[in-house]
C-alpha cells in the first residue's frame, strides 16, 4: 500500500479520533477556565496524576469503572489545589500551573517506584482497561462504521462532554456567570456574582476533563501508565485553545487539527522514518500554528 493510499483508509480516520479525544479533552477544560478570567496552565500535571490515579486505583479495586472515578475524583482534586493557590492565596496562575505540572512528573514517579519498585511503568500493576463500545446500526455501515464505531468508551463520554460543556457555556446561567467573571470580575461582583465560586466551579469542570483525558491515556489509548506518559498533550491543549480564540468550535477545531498530525506521525513512523523526527511533528505543526495564528492577529490589529 502507498502512502497516499494509508491516509484515505477508514483505520487512519479512526486513529485520528483516537489521538484527538486526549487533546480534545484538556482543550475545552482550558478554554472554560480562560472564560472564567484564570489561565489553567497545570493542564499537563491534572492530566498525569489523572493517569496515574486510574491506573492504581483500577489495580486495588480490580474494577476498570472505580479506577475511572478514581482518575476524575484525582482530576477534580488537582485543579481545586491549583484554584486553591490561585484564587485563596493569590499566587501567580502562571507560576502555580508549572509548579503543579512539575510537581506531578515528581510525584508520579516517586509513588509509582513506592508501589511497583519501578520509576519508568506500572506494568506490574494489574490494572484493568476500559472497554470499547460497537455503535448499533453504525457498526454495519460500510467505511463509517469502522471510523466511529470500535472505540474506547472515553472516546464517547469525551464527546458527550464537550457537548454539554458547550450548552453550559451557551445556554445555562452558569455559563453567562462564567464569561461574565472571566470579562469584568467587579461588574459581575456588582450584580451579585460570587467571582470565586464560579471561578472554583469553572477548575472543576476542567477537573474532570481532564482526568477523564488522563484516565482515557493509561486505561483506554494503553493499559499501563509509564513516566511523563502525558507527553505534552497539556501543552499542546493550551496551544489549541489559544488558536480556536476562545470558541468552543474553534478550540475543537483546533485540536482536530493537532490530531490530525499526530495520525499522520503514527504513519510516518511506520514508513521508516526516525523516530525522533516523526515524534517532533505534532509539536512543529503546534509552533507553525501558534506563529500563524499570532500573524493573523498581529495584521488585524487585535490587541493580546
């Protein structure tokens, strides 16, 4: 087969779903809390100790589904800690995100060396692994079906997510709270908006975004959990939400895109490439996007 012929096939369509779901994820949990006026910048950290959680957990309980609460429970914890710092004690949101992203590659590894005498896997752990989900009807339908059906059930739940996160924003008062707090904090403080709670409100749901991500990269997109396995996915998240300009469908969007090149390094690699040039492409394509994207802003005169 040609390598034209491996990207027009329904298997490359379906891996591209399968590595956007975990930038996809984190994407929108950035994109809530930047509405709520607080750059989430520990995206990276939420997500592996997210990962590591639902693996030791699925291991103790011996149940894929504990492990998966486990993760989001995990998810949720971190991003209140940061939202703590943050909001309670005023430290730089900035500086907190990237203490926390290093805080928890650290952490990981030592727990991980505590639990399985091992600082690079979890594969001693028997952990369980979520299960993939046949789509009735769609399974049947030629090409499609192979493209949407067959999926880990994260995939799914990752999708209805980004679904209900966009009603919430759009539709429901919390959402107006949210975009309101993140525009003007005094003006909605006026009107009796309680800046911190929604603020507190918006970390959580990136909490759980984000450990559902986590959860989906060790018992989903593999079955173990290994060193820094978030391989900059946070960053990357970040990258995405800043170019779909704080839209739900232009954060999405984004993430297909980035998506999209990491498939294409996957088939890269199988063509022989070094591997230390086709694992550097979705962090190039990442660069090439942002410098686009500042250009763009930089000719219409939009302000940072």
């Amino acid at each position: 087969m040609s390598l034209f012929d491996q990207f027009v096939t329904a298997t490359f369509f379906y891996s591209i779903i399968r590595v956007t779901v975990p930038l996809l994820l984190p994407s929108i949990g950035a994109l809530i809390t930047n509405k709520a006026g607080v750059p989430n910048i520990g995206l990276e950290g939420i997500m592996l100790m997210s990962s590591f959680a639902g693996v030791v957990v699925s291991a103790f309980s011996s149940s894929a589904w504990i492990g998966l609460l486990g993760a989001i429970l995990t998810g949720i914890f971190m991003s209140l800690f940061l939202a703590y710092f943050t909001l309670k004690l005023k430290t730089d949101v900035i500086l907190g995100g990237i203490a926390l992203n290093l805080f928890s590659s650290s952490l990981t590894v030592f727990l991980l060396y505590i639990l399985t005498g091992d600082k690079g896997t979890s594969a001693s752990l028997p952990s369980k692994v979520l299960p993939t989900i046949q789509l009735p009807i769609i399974k049947d339908i030629p090409f499609l079906g192979a493209v949407l059906s067959n999926h880990n059930v994260l995939v799914y739940i990752g999708l209805v997510m980004v679904i209900v996160v966009a009603i919430i924003l759009a539709k429901t008062p919390l959402g107006q709270h949210i975009k309101a707090v993140g525009e003007n904090e005094d003006a909605a403080a006026s009107v009796g908006i309680n800046v911190n709670r929604t603020r507190i409100i918006a970390f959580i749901i990136c909490g759980v975004l984000c450990g559902l991500a986590g959860a989906y990269l060790s018992m989903g997109y593999v079955s173990w959990f290994s060193r820094d396995m978030t391989a900059g996915r946070g960053w990357i998240a970040l990258a995405a939400e800043a170019m779909g300009r704080g839209t739900m469908l232009g954060t999405t969007f984004s993430a297909l895109l980035f998506g999209l090149a990491s498939a294409v390094a996957n088939i890269l690699q199988l063509q022989g490439l070094p591997t230390e040039l086709v694992t550097i492409l979705p962090n190039i394509v990442t660069v090439i996007a942002l410098v686009s994207y500042s250009v763009i802003r930089k000719k219409k005169g939009v302000k940072s």
